[in-house]
C-alpha cells in the first residue's frame, strides 16, 4: 500500500492538468501561485487540493475559521441564558420585560443561523 498511488485529471477553467497524489502527499507542480496563495507546497493537502478546484467550495465553511469561532463561543453565552432562563420563567411565570423578549428573540434568531451554517460547515 505503501507504493500504491493515484493518478487523476484536474480541469480548472477550461484548463487540464494532470496530479498524482501519493501516501499523503499530493504532486501539484502545476498549481500556479494564485490557486496556491500563501501556503508552500508542503503544506498543501489533498483537502486543500479538492478545495481549490471545486467550484462548490466557495460555499462551504471551515470548522476551523473565525466564523465558526465566534459562533461556538456565542453559543456558549447564548446557552448559558437559555439554561438558566427557561427552567425560571415555566417555574415563575414573570412578566415579560423589553430584555427578555428582545434576548429571546435573539436566542430564536441565533439557534437558526447556527442551525443553517452547520448544514454548509464542512
């Protein structure tokens, strides 16, 4: 397995090139600087290879990105209210103030777009 590897054609805009990709490691020579951005050929993977040349790639989001970050760290927050605010308002019943409506909307709003970007974090 260790000698196995696998020789495919990449069409990029029209163009062909030909790679091998082999025990990890992917030969894309015939990447140009501008597919490659600033990562050095040793650091390209086969996911970032795949990610190059698809044209859906633009849509899908990274667990690793910042976006991802700030959303897991909200939710952290955004749980938190929830964990102590419903058990309070089904056990007390209290009047519903400006904060509370608008926080809860929040939440509602927050748990869809969350709901939403995990179906396009890949």
């Amino acid at each position: 397995i260790e000698h196995c590897h696998v020789q495919v054609v990449v069409s990029c805009e029209g163009r062909e090139y030909p790679a091998t990709y082999q025990r990890g490691e992917f030969d894309h020579k015939f990447l140009d600087d501008a597919a490659m951005g600033s990562k050095k050929s040793s650091e390209i993977s086969y996911a970032d290879f795949v990610q190059m040349r698809s044209p859906v790639s633009r849509f899908v989001l990274s667990p690793s990105s910042r976006i991802r970050d700030f959303m897991d760290a909200l939710s952290i927050v955004v749980l938190a209210y929830d964990l102590t605010t419903i058990p309070y308002v089904l056990a007390f019943e209290p009047e519903d103030t400006d904060f509370s409506i608008s926080a809860n909307i929040f939440a509602a709003f927050f748990w869809t777009i969350d709901m939403l970007l995990g179906f396009i974090t890949g």
